[in-house]
C-alpha cells in the first residue's frame, strides 16, 4: 500500500462506529484527535484503533483522493523501502523451501517483488495484488505477475501460498481479524505470513508530552496501530502459531532530518533486539511480524 497524505471531507463522511477488532469490547478511551477522527484505546485490550470511522464505502472514496493516478514518484518509494524491502527478502528467501510460491499484499509497484526475485532467484514464485491501477500496471509493465484487488475481491483458493506478505496493508483494513484468517486461509499448512507495521502511540504520546501537534496517525487511511502485543495477540486469535515480532530495518525518508532520526531510532532498536536475546522490541517504530500456518 503506497502512503501519501490527503485532506479529508468530514462533513461528507458516513460514520459508523466499531467495536475492539481485537476483543470485542465496546469499552474505550480517547488517546486523541486527529483530522477530526477519535483514536481510541480499547480499555479490554489496549488495541488503538479509530472509532468512529468512515464506513466502507465512504472509505472507498475517499481512497480515491489517497490512491491518485498520480502517485508519488515509483522511484523515491523504491529508496523509501529499500532496506526493509532486501532485508525482508533475505529472511523470507533463507526460510522458503524450493519451489514455494508468494502472494506479495498491497504489493504497489512491485519493488519488494523484484527484490524477492533477485534474492530467491527461481526458487521461489511470487505475485503480488493491489488496489491501485497505476501500481498494477507499473508492476506489470515491468514483467511482475500482479494483478488488481484485494483479498476478498479476489478469492484464492484454499492452501494456496508459502508465504504471504503484507508491508504497511493491515493498518488500513476494517477488519484486521477477518484479513488475517483470510490470509491464513489461503496459506498452505506451515505457510508463513510476514507483515511490515507502523506503530505510532508510543511517538504521539511522546509529541503530544512536548506540546507538538501532529497528524501522525493519518486517520482515516489508518484505522488501526497495532503493538507488538496487539499484532501478536491478534495472529492467535486467528489461529496462527510461532509468532515472533522483529525490527528488520528502518525505512529511509527524503527529509535529511527525519532519516537522520528514523536510521538513529532504528539502530537503537535493532540493539536493544540483539542484546535481549531477540526478545525486545522497542515501542514506537515499525516493526516485522512472522507467523505460521500449523502444519
Ligand atoms: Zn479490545
């Protein structure tokens, strides 16, 4: 899914309010607001999510102001994700047998893709879906094999896929719980799902200490931000096993400040992960997640 920022009309919305995606409680407080949409904390569970928040087809048009045909330049996305993207793609290609097949969601340009295809070389076939036209066709055009729609638009079938990826996708889905069992579904038993999330509490809180007004939750795009609890919590919930949360690189902003920042948190973090034995993940930067299919 390809980020860029965009005005929202509030008083065109159609809301609906949501119960805990997680947990199901009805129960929440309000951390902030932001573009005029409440992020909220379930206080059953402490998943941080938005409610109210438009409802599906609101969030479709909308999207269409999000999703332009013109995108941001294919090429500063490519050096956005690089680092993640190879880094993914090492892990991913020392775990995957022979002749394993992966579905890349919210694939974009299909830069993560080709980088699987380098490092995989033919061991491994990928294919990725989007919901943007001009990511499909770019991705296409470059010999992918892409193709438009999301999980439920297109219904693989059953035991389909090795591995499934998802860079920055589950934020901005609905239902979170219900893509995840989707994705399992379509999985084959011991199949991996890899996903790539921002998580943004940690940093709105520390901003918000400071007196620093900031959009950083992006709603409505982002409905959802997950801690390394709440991703793992979910995974089981729809039925996933040896889930294991990691830092896997940081992306690489154009502003020399906020890269500066971002490479510096990172490494910080990556640190922390190797001195605790790979057991701590520090809060507030994005994050890798690995879970499994049961066999
Ligand atoms: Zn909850």
């Amino acid at each position: 899914m390809i980020a860029t920022t965009a005005t929202t009309q509030l008083a065109d919305d159609v809301m609906t309010t949501v119960a805990c995606n997680l947990c199901g409680s009805s129960r929440e407080r309000l951390i902030t607001v932001q573009s005029a949409y409440r992020v909220v904390r379930c206080a059953g569970c402490g998943f941080v999510y938005v409610n109210p928040r438009p409802d599906e087809a609101t969030l479709e048009r909308l999207y269409l102001k999000y999703l332009p045909d013109k995108m941001i330049d294919p090429l500063s996305w490519d050096s956005y994700m690089n680092e993640v993207f190879s880094k993914a793609a090492s892990y991913l290609s020392a775990r995957l047998p022979d002749n394993a097949t992966l579905l890349d969601v919210g694939c974009g340009y299909g830069f993560f893709l080709s980088c699987m295809k380098a490092k995989a070389t033919s061991r491994v076939k990928v294919s990725g879906i989007d919901v943007s036209k001009t990511a499909v066709s770019y991705a296409a055009g470059r010999g992918l094999d892409v193709q438009l729609g999301t999980l439920d638009t297109i219904k693989f079938a059953d035991n389909s896929f090795d591995a499934i990826t998802m860079f920055y996708v589950l934020e901005h889905i609905p239902d979170p719980t219900r893509a995840l069992k989707e994705a399992r579904r379509i999985l084959k038993p011991g199949g991996a799902l890899f996903l790539r999330l921002p998580h943004t509490t940690p940093i709105v809180r520390i901003l918000s200490l400071c007196g620093i007004k900031n959009n950083l939750y992006d709603p409505p795009f982002h409905l959802n931000d997950f801690s390394a609890e709440t991703i793992g919590r979910m995974l089981t919930k729809a039925g996933f096993e040896n889930v294991h949360t990691f830092i896997g690189g940081t992306t690489s902003p154009p502003g020399a400040m906020t890269r500066v920042m971002t490479k510096t948190f990172g490494l910080v973090a990556e640190t922390l992960y190797l001195m605790s034995f790979k057991r701590f993940t520090l809060p507030g930067v994005a994050k890798n997640t690995i879970a499994y299919k049961g066999k």
